[in-house]
C-alpha cells in the first residue's frame, strides 16, 4: 500500500509543469496556435446579466470557438437555462484577429474585476469573460462598462479592457442581435472586417 502510495505521488510531481505559471508569450502562442485547429476549441466565453426593475436576465452574450463558429442568444431578456442559443460562424480573418486580441499581454494581464465607475439609478449590467488560456481559464467581470463615463470619472478603463470588450462587440455585431450600442466607443478598437 505505501508502496503505490508512493508511486502515485511520484507520477503526480512527474506531470506537474516544472514552474507554476508558464510564460505569458507561451500561452498567447496556444491561443493563436487553436485557431484552425481540427478540435474544436472553446476560445471565449462572454455571458452578460441584465439587472433592473423588470428582473434579472444572464445571457451568452458570445461563445467564440477555434473553428470560427459562434453563440449567442440574439435578445437580451433570454435566460440560459430556457432559451437555446442561435450559431454562426466568423471569417477566418475575424477568428485570427480576435484571437490576436486574447493573446495580448496586456489583455492577459488584466485584473479579474472592474466595478462600476459610476451608480446606476435603476439598471445594471455585467459581462462575465472567461478566456481558455490552456489548462486555467482568465476570469474578468466588468459592471456597467461606460467608457465615456469612466473617463469622466476620471477613472478611465485600460486601453486593454477597451479592446476586449470592443473585439467581443464587434464579432457580435455580425449577427442580428439586440445589444448595446457601443459603436462610439468601439469604433477605434473594433476588429476590422473585409468588404
């Protein structure tokens, strides 16, 4: 018994990476390498929650896979239990420049939460992202994203958490869905897409 105890023990130090974190490049390589790969590969998840008078709503707002398909429940008032979600599919441009995006430093830096800049009166929302970064998951939740009022507030976002919200919208916007309309904000930002 302490004799496989032992073995188990030696095979477990055995598959564990030899440094707890591996470097930033290494996995911004892995997302970029997922593209186009013959798996099928969650590469984003956004799941966005309406809060006001009239209740809560959570819903995917997008789900972005390595074969450049995509999901997305197209109204707002949809719950993820309930509603099934409607697919598309991107370009093959679309797919590698949003996956730029997630491979960027910066973005993979970014902290796990950003709270309100300012106090709604009677409505909120969050979008909760979840990024597949090989074997852990980058988790960012941003509440009431308003970067015109952020700066205002003189607590501006991070061009990276601009970027990212913006490539999310932008790959959204494909489709016929009902969204905020974060053209103002996005327009600099916003993967840019062929005639």
């Amino acid at each position: 018994m302490r004799l496989c105890s032992i073995a188990v023990f030696g095979l477990l130090i055995a598959a564990s990476p030899s440094c707890p974190q591996q470097s930033r490049s290494r996995v911004a390589a892995n997302i970029t390498n997922d593209v186009g790969s013959s798996t099928r590969r969650l590469l984003l998840e956004v799941l966005q929650t309406d809060s006001g008078v009239g209740g809560t709503n959570r819903f995917a707002y997008l789900r972005m896979f390595s074969d450049g398909s995509v999901e997305y429940h197209p109204r707002r008032n949809q719950e993820l239990r309930r509603e099934r979600v409607s697919r598309g599919q991107i370009s093959e441009e679309e797919l590698e420049a949003t996956a730029k995006i997630l491979a960027r430093e910066d973005v993979a830096e970014l902290p796990s939460i950003f709270p309100s800049t300012y106090t709604p009166i009677d409505f909120y929302w969050t979008l909760d992202f979840t990024i597949s970064r090989n074997a852990q998951n980058q988790k960012i939740k941003v509440v009431n994203f308003y970067p015109a009022m952020a700066a205002q507030n003189k607590n501006p976002y991070p061009e990276a958490l601009v970027r990212l919200v913006c490539t999310a919208w932008s790959v959204r916007n494909d489709f016929p869905t009902q969204m905020p309309d974060l053209s103002g904000d996005c327009h600099r930002f916003a993967v840019k897409k062929s005639p």
